[in-house]
C-alpha cells in the first residue's frame, strides 16, 4: 500500500527536541514532510501571518528521509504554506508538537501547537496535536512514542468526523493508559512580574498559574491526575449551539 502522506509542524521550533522525536516516529508511519517554525511561537493561538512577508527555507538537520522546510512564520502559517506552496495537495495527515508542555483545559485556546491542528481540520483533513506534560528542554519523549504512534495509527485507519481534530495530551512518566475526555473548565490567574531595565524603562514579564474550575471526573485533567493521557476532540465550530434558542426570545 502507498504511505500516507504525513505533515509535521509544531510551536516550539523546527530544532526542537519533541519534533524530532516526532519525525522518527512518524518516518516509520508514512512520507513525512516537515514544515514548521524557524523559532519558537508558543502561545500564538491561531495567529497567520498578514502585515509582513514570509520566508521558507529547505534544510537538513537530521539525516532521515523525510524533506524539512523551516518557515518564518506561525504554526498556522505552516499548515497553509504547506497545503498551498510545498505539498500540492492536501496531506493525509497534519500531526503538531510533540510540544514541551500541557495544552490542556483553556490552554487549548492559546495553543500554537493545537491551532496547528485546528488549521488541518479546517483545510479538510485530519489534525492531532500531542503535548507531553514537561517543559524542560531536555524532556524525555521516548515515553509518548506508543502513544503517539497508537493515536496515529488509529486516525489513518479509521479517520475522524468532519470538522474534528485531536487534542493529545501525555502526562510525565509512566502512562498508564489513554482516556477519551472532554475538556476541563478552568482560567489561568494572571499576573505581571513588573521590573525595571537598565535604561530605567518597566517591562514585564506574564506569569500565572491555573485554576481548575470543573468537579466533572471525565475531564482532561483528572485524566492527566491519574497517570492517563488525555484525548479530546476539538471542533472549530465556536458557536454556542445551547444558548441560540435563549437569544432568539431577545428583543432584537
């Protein structure tokens, strides 16, 4: 059978270590081509490039038989120059991350790595995003690799509804399992760390920390509490189908 033809991306930075894990894993799936960020774009949420121009570079960083090309833009960015100026057509799969970091719960909102994915989804074809619940630079990724290729295998043999894609989250350590969950309800309390420059300028930095605001037991994060890791289907569809019937009574 032909290999399925496989774009990676992500928003941590084409030399990042959990996208070349993901390359390796992914090389034994299917033709991979590489499109992705030349540096990091965490936090970009589904932002594209409008105001300035972009660049595409092809390089080689490790040997493998997969094509690489570094883009100057957002994860968003990658998908739709991929789909448009490097693939000529659309792929069977766009998998993001693996990214150093949750992208559960709100999280999902501001996610380069999943608006990656979201972007697929909305091109027409299947998106997964993969987080591994460790920040650290030096992660150890080989523990999301069954995970990764069992997700994977699952979405090319049995593809996903229209308009859906997959929201994979892997705790740090030893996996139990994979749990299929919704979305935790939770905020991020923000803060700014105010200091002052040499120059005598202020500047800030954003930090914070997250409130879980749901008791559901079939959520993301009581997954991920209990050593599962998460899947969620995400949709691109933002409206708030429970709520029409109440505004249609307005007085509009």
């Amino acid at each position: 059978m032909k290999k399925p033809l496989i774009l990676i991306t992500n928003d941590d930075g084409i030399t990042a270590p959990g996208i070349r894990k993901l390359i390796q894993i992914m090389n034994t799936i299917g033709e991979v081509v590489v499109v992705a960020p030349n540096s990091p774009q965490s936090g970009m949420g589904h932002a594209i490039t409008l105001n300035s121009v972009l660049y595409s570079e092809k390089i080689t960083i490790d040997d493998g038989p997969q094509q690489e090309y570094s883009i100057s833009g957002t994860p968003a960015d990658c998908v739709k120059f991929a789909v448009n100026e490097i693939l000529g057509r659309k792929p069977d799969l766009c998998v993001s991350g693996i990214n150093h970091g949750t992208n559960s719960s709100i999280s999902v909102i501001y996610s380069g790595t999943m608006s990656a994915a979201v972007e697929a989804g909305i091109e027409g074809f299947p998106g997964i995003g993969f987080s591994l619940l460790d920040t650290s630079w030096d992660a150890d990724f080989s523990q999301t690799e069954a995970i990764v290729r069992k997700v994977t295998m699952q979405v090319l043999e049995q593809g996903l509804p229209k308009g859906v894609v997959l929201n994979v989250n892997i705790p740090k350590g030893k996996v139990k399992g994979i749990k299929v969950c919704r979305q935790s309800k939770g905020i991020w309390a923000e803060e700014y760390d105010k200091r002052k420059s040499p120059h005598g300028k202020d500047y800030y930095w954003l930090t914070g920390y997250f409130i879980n605001q749901d008791d559901g037991d079939d959520t993301d994060e009581v997954a991920l509490n209990s050593g599962y890791a998460s899947l969620v289907p995400v949709q691109f569809d933002l409206t708030a189908h429970q709520a029409i019937e109440n505004l249609k009574k307005w007085n509009l």
